[in-house]
C-alpha cells in the first residue's frame, strides 16, 4: 500500500488543501463548497442536513 499525505488550513470560508499530490483550494461553508483539487479538477459541493449530498464536477479549463 502507498503512502498518502494530507493537511488542511482553514481561514474563514477558505481552505487550502496540501497533500502528496500539490495544492488544492476550496470555498465555502457547510452548505455550499467550491474546490478546486491539486490535479485541477474543479467541483461544486451542496449538503443539506439529514445527510443529504449533491455533488457536481464542474468542466475543467482546456489549456492549449
């Protein structure tokens, strides 16, 4: 099994993500949460009480 790595900073609404892969960012609240991963996926985050959850993976910008 490989190892893995990952920490967490939060300030207010942002988070920045490290882990063994790069950076990731993310942007929100309990409800609502934008993330975009160290491999530059980007996904929009919904969760509601009771353990609901909706999830979204949002287009990734094409680089030419």
């Amino acid at each position: 099994m490989g190892w893995s790595y990952r920490k967490s900073i939060k300030k207010g609404p942002f988070r920045l993500n490290l882990s063994r892969r790069g950076v990731g960012h993310s942007w929100g609240n309990r409800l609502f949460r934008i993330t975009h991963s160290a491999d530059g996926r980007r996904t929009l985050s919904v969760n509601l009480p009771g353990g609901f959850h909706w999830r979204k993976h949002l287009s990734s910008r094409s680089r030419s």
